[in-house]
C-alpha cells in the first residue's frame, strides 16, 4: 500500500461510480465548498487497511443525482430518498475504492449514515485525511474525504 495514488483512486472510483450508476460526470476538479446547502454521508470499513470514507455534496447535486439513480423527476424527490442515495453512492464509492486498495484482502464494510448538518465540525477532531478531492458536478460540488487507520 506504500506509495498509492489515493488521489487517482478517488478520481477513479468517482468517474466510474457517477458514470456507471448516476448517469452523471466528473466535470474535473474543483475547491471544496464552504458554507454550501450540502448532504454528507460517512461509512467505516475494516480489512487492511481500515479507515472510513466520507461523501459531501451539494443539495443540488444530490437532488441531480438521485433523479438519474431513481430514474425520476427532481421535482418529485423526497429528503428522505436524497439521504438514502447519498449513502447509497457513499457505499459504492467506498466499495470501488477498497477493492482497488488490496486486491488480495476481503473488506467489511458498515452500514452507510447521514451527517447531520449540525456536526459539521466533528471531522476536524478526527485524524487528518489520508486523501480529500473536490470535483465539480453539473449542480454543484462533491468531496470525497478517505482516512485510513495508522497512516498520516
């Protein structure tokens, strides 16, 4: 695991997840969005490595993508059907990403959870990120924030 690219990873597992199951695309990298409507969902994973995965993306974008991953109108989506594909997209990145970090391991991965938006600053007490990426969407923005246990 030494010497990864965990920033070619996350572009990797980005591009093929949004293409593969939102119908959707990567516009490029972009700067994390501050003080943006936004949903976050976060998973652990254990394996070796461990660590945890989290997805943050605008309102917007989760709205764009949940119509493309439900098949259905923007218009018609409920909070409860954005929360439910953001953690669902969260679990996917996630599963793209850890099978790609070692092949020769199985992984576990835990249940997918909303983070509410009033615990905003509880990733800042956490261990600095292994990898974080930006990318712009059609409506907005996503960040994908990897930590892996025991590495800096």
């Amino acid at each position: 695991m030494t010497g990864r690219n965990f920033d070619q990873l996350l572009s990797g597992a980005v591009d093929a997840v949004l293409e593969t199951m939102f119908f959707a695309a990567s516009l490029g990298p972009a700067e994390s969005e501050i003080g943006a409507d936004f949903l976050e969902a976060r998973l652990a994973f254990r394996g070796n490595p461990s660590g945890t995965l989290g997805v943050r993306l605008s309102a917007a974008s989760a709205r764009l993508l949940a119509a493309g991953f439900l098949g259905e109108d923007e218009e018609t989506l409920t909070d409860l059907q954005l929360g439910q594909v953001v953690c669902e997209l969260a679990n996917m990145l996630c599963g793209s990403l850890v099978s790609k970090l070692e092949d020769q391991e199985s992984f576990a991965l835990a249940s997918p959870e909303l983070v509410p938006a009033a615990s905003e600053n509880a990733a800042s007490s956490q261990a600095p990120p292994t990898a974080c990426q930006s990318f712009e969407l059609e409506n907005g923005i996503i960040t994908i924030t990897l930590r892996l246990e025991g590495t800096a």
